[in-house]
C-alpha cells in the first residue's frame, strides 16, 4: 500500500482458490495521479473498475469511452485495453478481477456501464478489506451479480426454474396447487 502523496494504490493479496462459478483474483483501490494511465495491456481474467470519482477515459476495440464518477468500466479477458485518468481530475476507483464460469456473463454489460448505490458499496467494502478472505470477496462478487444480473433473471424462465426447484424439493409432501401458488406468489 502506497499512501506518501495525494496519490495512491492498494493492492489486495489474494490466493486463487479455483471457485468454481465467481473465482476473485485480485482486488484494489487507488487514488490516480493526474494523466495516470495503463496499458494496451491483456488481461487473463475479467476486470471491473468501479470509478468513485473523478474522470478517464477507457478504450477498448478500438473505441473509447469517457468514464465519470459513478461508473464501471470492464475489461474482459483477452481483450487489448488502456485507460488514461483525466489531467485534472484524476479518478479514484476500486477494482476486482475474477475468473470462473459465471464471469462469461460480463460480456453482455456495455464495456462501461452505470454503477447503483448497492455496488458501489461492494466494491468499497471489498476493496477496503484487505485483511479478507477470498470467501468474502466471492460473496461480493456473488452479490454484485444479484445486483447486475439478478432482475433481469426473474422473467418468465427463472420463474419456471423457481417453481420446479420448490417441486423439487418438497416432492415428498402433498404438494397442492394453492400452496405452491401462495409459496411462490
């Protein structure tokens, strides 16, 4: 952890635990000096930034983005990104970097997309907690996923899901239509 200056960074050590689905490999925050920038660079694992505030832009395929306070830029693997932090004002942002089955589902969100209140808050808390475990870290990135993703599952096939896992499970109980209708509202 650098904190002498204005600027700064904090990296989080983690140990690959191979997670199956949301795996965290790395994690930070960090305060960028003016024109900060890294890159092209190649990453093996999903990246996102979660800029707290400040200003950038990011580029990826070719094409660039501003990014602004409130925003998340992701980099996916194998992608050739660079990002440049504004000359005057600099962002200051948090990161988490993961593998895993589920980390496919990045490619669908807009290489920079908008932050809610609830994520952003994952991030600091992830990013603030160095000392935590990879356990942690998946748990927020399991709930970052129930904040990305988690209304947009909840159409029509994720119903059906819901009500054949109830099936499921209680298959050995008299199941009647009304308690499942009223379980399942």
């Amino acid at each position: 952890m650098k904190r002498e200056k204005a600027y700064w960074y904090s990296d989080i050590l983690m140990v690959n635990r191979h997670f199956t689905d949301l795996n965290p490999v790395v994690a930070g925050e960090e305060v960028c000096a003016p024109g900060h920038h890294f890159g092209p660079a190649v990453r093996r694992y999903t990246l996102l930034h979660c800029v707290l505030s400040g200003r950038g832009t990011y580029t990826v395929g070719g094409v660039s983005y501003p990014v602004r306070t409130g925003e998340i830029f992701r980099i996916l693997p194998g992608e050739e990104t660079f990002y440049r932090a504004d000359d005057t004002d600099p962002w200051h942002y948090c990161w988490i970097g993961f593998d895993g089955a589920l980390s496919e589902k990045m490619a669908k969100m807009s290489p920079v997309f908008p932050s809610t209140p609830a994520v952003t808050r994952l991030f600091m808390r992830t990013a603030e907690s160095a000392g935590a475990s990879e356990y942690s870290a998946a748990s927020a990135l399991f709930a970052l996923y129930d904040e990305l993703f988690g209304g947009a599952e909840a159409g029509g096939n994720e119903y059906v899901r819901r009500v054949r896992n109830y099936i499921d499970a209680m298959y050995m109980k008299k199941i009647s239509i009304e308690e499942l209708a009223d379980t399942l509202h």
